[in-house]
C-alpha cells in the first residue's frame, strides 16, 4: 500500500513571523483512502492544506508525488502534480453558471465555446463523476451542497489524485453531508486518495480510514479509524481529557424576555427572508434556531438587534415594542448580540484590542466622563475583560484586534457581548471555528446568562451544540418556522429532515 | 530551482517608524530625481537649491511667506485627515474653502460694526459656510450611497463659478479692480510686519483635532466607524449621521481657512481664495499618515517647496516643475509605503537538491 502513495510529504515546517505554525510533520497518502487530518484550531491542520496546494510555501520539508519531488511553487503546479484542494470558503464566481464555473481557468476549456456547449460538457462531467450540479443555474441560486459539489468537480477535472476538504461539513445539512461521504467513498474506491480537514471526532470516525491527529504544529499520532475511539483521540487533540459541561440550572420562567409575532423582512438581495415568524424565549431560557445558513438566520438576528427593520409584525423585549427600533435602544434594553461573522459585523479589524472591548461600555462611567473616555479606566476594563475572556496573544492591549487568532477575537467578542447581554444574549454560531476549551468556555458563558435569568437565542448549524444547550429547538426552513422540538426528547432524524425542508407545515408559505 | 540569495516576505505589520522612514527616502529620492532632470536640462541644480534654501530661509521675510503659505496648506490637510478617519475622501476642500470665504465676506462687506465682533462673526459665518458647502456631499453619501469623491470634487467648481460671479459682478469693486470685491474692512490682528494671527489658527485646530480624536467619545465613535461601519451600527453608533457631521466639521476647517483668507492676506474676495489648497493639502495628509504633528511638520515642508518653486520662477524654472516634484514626492512615497509591507530575507533550503 505504502510504496505507490499519491502524496507522501516529508519534515514540512512552516512559521509565519515569530509563529510555528507547522514543525516538522511527516504525512502519507495512499491511493483509494481517506485520510483524516483532525485537529483544534491553529493546530496547523490548514496550514499544512495549503502548502499541500501550493499556496504556501514551506519553509523546509519535501513533498513527494508520483511524478517525483515537488515542492509546489503554487496553486497551479501543485494541481498539475495531481494535488487539488476544496477551500472552506468556496472560490466561486456567484454571478456565472455551473458550468461558466467549472471552465473557468482551465486549461480544456475550448477555446470557442458557447453556453450550451458548456453545458452540456458540464452535465458529461458531471454524469462521469456522479456529482450533480445544475449546469446552467448561477452559483448564487445554488444550495451550499451544490456549490460544493461545484468546487470538487472543479478540482477532480483538474487531474487532481488527491483531493483535499477543508472543513467540508461546516455548512451542510445532515442529508448533504450523508451525500458528501457516498461522494467521497467513491472516489476513493476509484483509487484516489482525499485529505478531510476536520475538527470535529464523530465525522472523521464515520468518513475515514486514516487518522492524523495534529497538536501545535506537530503530528501527534496516526490511527486507523478502526483501532481508535473518539475519546482517544479527543484526548490526542488536546492533550487532556475533555471538561465535563457546565450544569445545567433550574427551568426557564415563566415570562418572556423576547416575543416576536409575525415578522417578515426581506434580505439584501430584496428576497423574502423572513415570512411571518412568531415566536418567544422566556428567562432563563436557551432557545436554539437551526437550519442551514441562508435560510433567514441572519435576518431574524438582525432583527431581533436592531440591526434590520421589521416589515410586518412586531419584536418587543420585557414587553416593551422595539421592532425597528435602533440597536442604541435594544442595547440599551440588555440585549447583546455575537454575530456569525465576527470581522464584518462585530470587530473593527484595524483599531486596537482595547477600542474594540470597550465599544459596548464607552458612553457610560465610568469609562466616560464628560464626553471624553477616561483612558486608565479604559485600559483596565480592557485587561479585566482579556483576562476574564481568556483571550491570548493580546499582551499589548494597543496592537490591532486583527493580530489575534480568530478563536481569541471570538472569545473577546463573546464575552463582550455576554457581559452586557442582561436580558437576551443573540449568538450565531458563536463556537463555529474554535478549539474544544474555548468553545467549551463560551457554552458556559451562555448557559450562565441562562442560569441568570436572561434569555439566549442560539443560532446554529451545529445540531449536536443545539442539543446539548438548548431547552428547546426551532428549525428555521426558508424563512419559516418548520417545527418545534424539545430538545430533551429530540428526534435527530427528524431535525435533520425539518432542516432540509422535508417537514413544511402546513400553510407555511413556499420557497419564493 | 532554489535560487540563493533573498526573497521577499510580506510583513503582518509595517511599524509605525519604517513606514516614516521609508516616505523620507522616497521624499528625497523624489527631490534628487527633480535634481538630475534639471541638472541635465542645463541648470546648475545645487545653485538653485541653495537659491531656494535662501528664499525660505534667508531673511525673516522668506520665512514670513513660507509660514503664510503653510497655513491653508496644514488647514485643508487637517480637514482632509478628519474625513480619512472616518474613510472618507473630501476632495473638497477648494470648494469649501471658497464658500466659506463668500460667507465671511458677506458678513464683512454688508454688516456693520465694531471689529472685535465683526471678526468673530465673519469666523462662524465662514465656518458656516464651508459646513453647509460639505452638507451637500455628506447627505448624498450617507443617505444616497452617492461617491463623496465626485461630488465634493465637482462642487469645487460651482463654488469657484460662485465667487467668480460675486467678485467679478454683484459685489465688485466699483473699478479699482475687475477680478476682486472691493476691500473688506475688517482685519485679523498681526503678529508682526508680515503675519497675522491666522498663521496660529492651523496649530490651535490641530489641537483640538488631538484631544477630540484621540480622547473624547465623538473621536472614539468616529475611529470605530472609519474602521468598520457595521460594526459601529451593530454597537449602537450613528453611522450616517455620523458621515454628514464629520463631512460638515471638515468643510467648516475649510471655511475657516476661506475666512481667514479673505481677513488676513488677500483683504478681498476673489477666485485665488483657494489656490488649489485642497491639492496641496491632500498631498500633506496622505504623506503625514496618520499623524497629526507629522501634518504640521509636512505642510511646512510642502509650502516651504511651493515658495521655492515660486521665487525660483524668477530664475527661469516653471512653477511646474515644483507641481511635478509634489507628483514624484508622492508617488516615490507611495511606493516606498508598499515596500515597507515587505522584508527581504535570506533565502533558506527549501528542499534537497535532487
């Protein structure tokens, strides 16, 4: 098995700046395996994708194909040595059509060809690989799975032999996902080999038959999926064994903190995004939201933080109507609001760490004294919330927010928000991304708004994280409700299913 | 494949000191580029530098012009700075200027009474009038989404037509000259033989720009928003008032600028108020980055090169030429800000040899 591996990368060591990002790591990939490269986040798993694709370079190390020794300078001579990647952030060009997509930069796209030809070389293609893609609909009318589908047949037509995914489940539904795996097993079958970046323990067992673990940077162990268990190799990923959770408090009360009741609101492409939604989340209650994103998710946060006009229906907190109200007064009614995307909605990039822990407490004392900011006060509110976030590498409290890890910013923001969240506390996919101890930290700090009586509303894509926290779950299907779900006795099956649509309601309105 | 030698990494962060370091070299590159052209279009580079060292330098009166010129020049960089925080290009700083020195001069050739009062009224009425210029631009931005880089360009040149008009027709002097009103009878108070107290005004603007930017809620609010709208909105922030407030405070350091044109060196209305201050504050501020001290010092420097440029004409150099250095200055900077992103670094093994 192991003389003809597709790719066999030896003593690869990467650092950027001060920062040893990969050291020394060693990794085979045979021919009809999926190898599972699992590890927490800055673990190097991506890092060591990307200098596989070419896209960096390594500082040392060698990559071995069939071809004899590569060290690709880029992109494009790792894919002509047979190595492709599938980014967790699809590169696609949402205006053009499947099949504009997938000839685009490629080397057999015949020099003179109109859109049906296109298409109908997209659709062979497709029938080759067994991966379904609507030729002629533009990517942004694409569900998440499809655009997927998309970018792996963009890399399989390629020539690519080994295929790397990184992070391929994030956004999938449960079915999608079952349809990824059929699509990955087959292609292994047919004797390539596929790299799958993950985090997350069960998928990995499911998926594949190899396991490399990393750990700062280094190759920790590699295991057949076979001979481990999850808690070996959750322990593998960090190096511990995992914190119990947090306990879980008394039952929610009786009053509502949020009630909204028929909204409906259209999103920025002026689509229908929210069609009459009702609901409430009382005190001390977690209330989860799942569906897969693009179904209104953020919309309803918006709305329920002022961030978006209601068009029909009202919001109101403690009883009080705030439905398009500004988000100065819904923060000031206690609600605080960690976004799915931290760098566009909720940290200004280039400003210091300190100006942005203090955005939510700046006007009032005691960092404010007559219209100006009272910088000692500042400095230490910065530190106590640092320290009380855990965030690391954010010594100098001056340097720009954008220097600290993605998991550090969300900690920051997280408990930012969580501190002024009195009320209600609106978090979307706020672990997406972390390592286990921090995502285990801001679970906590979300079951301990709950146990103080303020509500939280939990918007995510992670059905094992709403189950685990939630009181109960609603699923959220093109903009409707479509089922409520307690979530002690929670079907999964059928979750899964609300979340593809299977489940309409009756009366519910039909996709636009 | 594996050259030896250096390669070139890109920085997370340029310090603050290399990006100055590397605009000063690429300044005096810019100036010894300048040099070697006019050296060899046959004139004597090294006699006219120490020509224009000594017209800036030489006597207090050169000192006197280049100071006078500094003033507009460091007024419309701290206008054009206060909109960059906020990422904003108020490209008009002409226009603004221009209209605040209509209104000051309304004020001052049509109301009547003691000087004192007259001067503070013509200092609001200017301030005014290049804030209200700014409104137009700010309210398109913030509520129509339309490019404050054009509109406040294109104003430049309705606000000029406007003080053509007035100073050519409505309000012209009765014939003692054609392109100006008559005199305005009001004057800010000298400092000495040359300069008035204007020339003060740019360091107490600055100032205040300091502390409100640096230390006060409205600066904080205004760095946030510059840097992430959204994430100023989502925090409860203001952000298209926010816009149309910074545009106006902008365009009222221009008006003021205006003002103090039309009350101190020129005495009259007339279309050379703004002198294409806008450009050379642009140049200043985009050079300064993002300090205010470094705005002071620029300017000086830049207006010390103007008043070069326009007593070497005397010597038979174009003032042209001076515009052409501000280009080079600017371009030689801009990419020396690019190359300090950067750091070249010994090119290591990055595989054996096959």
């Amino acid at each position: 098995m192991s003389d003809a591996a597709l790719l066999a990368a030896e003593g690869i060591s990467k650092s950027f700046d001060q920062t040893l990002a990969l050291d020394g790591v060693d990794l085979k990939l045979d021919p009809g395996e999926v190898h599972a490269l699992l590890g927490e986040n800055g673990a190097g798993k991506t890092t060591l994708a990307n200098v596989l694709a070419g896209i960096y370079r390594p500082d040392a190390g060698v990559i071995r194909t069939p071809g004899g020794v590569v060290s690709a300078q880029s992109p494009r001579e790792a894919i002509a040595a047979g190595v492709g990647m599938v980014h967790q952030h699809f590169r696609l060009a949402e205006a053009l059509t499947g099949a504009e997509n997938l000839h685009l930069g490629w080397s057999d796209t015949p020099r003179f060809a109109g859109p049906r030809l296109l298409a109908e070389r997209t659709d062979r293609i497709c029938e080759e690989y067994g991966l379904k893609v609507d030729a002629r609909l533009p990517v942004w009318q694409m569900s998440v799975g499809e655009r997927q589908r998309l970018e792996i047949l963009r890399v399989l037509v390629r020539g690519a032999r080994v295929l790397m995914l990184d992070e391929p489940t994030a956004v999938l539904t449960p079915t999608e996902v079952d349809g990824l795996f059929d699509a990955l097993r087959k292609l292994a079958a047919a004797g390539r080999s596929v790299l799958f970046v993950s985090h997350k323990l069960n998928e990995v067992l499911e998926i594949s038959d190899r396991i490399t673990v990393l750990r700062g940077g280094r190759v920790e162990a590699t295991r057949s999926a076979a001979s481990t268990t999850a808690a070996e190799l959750a322990r593998l990923m960090t190096g511990h064994e995992t914190p119990p959770g947090a306990p879980r408090g008394a039952r929610p009360g009786d009053a509502a903190v949020l009630e909204v009741e028929g909204v409906s609101v259209r999103g920025s492409h002026g689509r229908r995004a929210l069609a009459g939604v009702s609901f409430a989340v009382q005190e001390g209650e977690i209330l989860g939201i799942a569906g897969v994103s693009g179904n209104g998710q953020t919309e309803l946060a918006e709305v329920v933080t002022g961030l978006r006009t209601p068009e029909e229906g009202s919001v109101s907190v403690d009883g009080e109507q705030l439905g398009g109200a500004s988000p100065r007064r819904f923060a000031a009614a206690g609600v605080g609001y960690i976004p799915a995307d931290r760098m566009a909605t909720a940290l200004a990039g280039s400003c210091s760490v300190l100006e942005n822990a203090i955005v939510r407490d700046y006007d009032r004392p005691p960092l404010a004294r007559y219209g100006m900011i009272d910088r000692g006060a500042a400095r230490r509110f910065t530190a106590e919330l640092v320290a009380e976030a855990g965030v690391r590498g954010a010594d100098d409290i001056g340097a720009p927010v954008s220097i600290l890890s993605g998991g550090n910013q969300q900690k920051l923001v997280a408990h930012r928000e969580a501190r002024m969240a009195r009320r209600l506390l609106v978090a979307c996919l706020p672990t997406r991304g972390l390592d286990v101890a921090a995502a285990h930290a801001i679970r906590n700090k979300l079951l301990e708004r709950r146990g103080a009586g303020a509500g939280v509303l939990l918007i995510s894509e992670d059905l094992d994280e709403l189950l685990e926290l939630s009181d109960r779950v609603l699923v959220l299907y093109e903009g409707a409700i479509a089922g409520e779900f307690s979530a002690g006795g929670a079907d999964r099956d059928r979750i899964g299913i609300a979340m593809g649509g299977g489940l309409r309601p009756a009366g519910a309105p039909a996709a636009a | 494949m594996s050259r030896p030698g250096f390669r070139l990494q890109r920085r997370t962060t340029a310090a603050r000191h290399q990006a100055a370091a590397v605009k000063v070299v690429g300044a005096l590159a810019a100036l010894l580029l300048a040099g070697i052209v006019l050296q060899l279009s046959g004139r004597p580079t090294l006699d006219l530098a120490s020509a224009a060292l000594d017209y800036n330098l030489g006597d207090w009166f050169g000192i006197e012009e280049t100071l006078l010129l500094a003033a507009p020049i460091v007024l419309g960089a701290l206008a054009v700075y206060l909109c960059f925080r906020i990422r904003l290009w108020n490209i008009g700083i002409d226009g603004q200027m221009s209209m605040g020195a209509v209104a000051s001069a309304a004020v001052g050739l049509h109301v009547d009474g003691p000087e004192a009062l007259m001067l503070a009224a013509m200092v609001v009425a200017g301030a005014l009038g290049g804030a209200l210029w700014a409104l137009i631009p700010g309210v398109l931005r913030a509520y129509f989404q339309i490019n404050e880089i054009i509109t406040t360009l294109l104003l430049n040149l309705v606000a000029l037509q406007i003080v053509v008009y007035l100073s050519v027709t409505a309000w012209a002097d009765g014939g003692v000259s054609l392109r100006s009103t008559s005199p305005i009878p009001y004057e800010v108070p000298m400092l000495s033989a040359g300069l008035d107290v204007g020339v003060l005004v740019p360091l107490l603007v600055a100032g205040v720009l300091a502390l409100v930017l640096g230390r006060s809620r409205w600066g904080y609010e205004t760095t946030i928003i510059g840097a992430n709208a959204r994430a100023g909105e989502a925090a409860g922030m203001s952000v298209r008032r926010r816009i149309v407030l910074v545009m106006m405070a902008s365009g009222a350091i221009a008006g003021l600028s205006g003002m103090l044109q039309v009350a101190g060196r020129l005495h009259v209305l007339s279309e050379d108020v703004a002198a294409n201050t806008g450009l050379y504050g642009f140049i200043v501020a985009a050079l300064a980055g993002a300090s205010i001290v470094a705005i002071i010092v620029v300017g000086v420097l830049i207006a010390m090169l103007l008043h070069s440029g326009i007593s070497l004409a005397t010597d038979g150099v174009s003032t042209d030429v001076v515009v052409a250095v501000y280009g080079l200055i600017l371009l030689l900077a801009s990419l020396g800000e690019v190359a300090a992103r950067y750091r070249l670094i010994p090119r290591r093994r990055s595989r054996p040899a096959e």
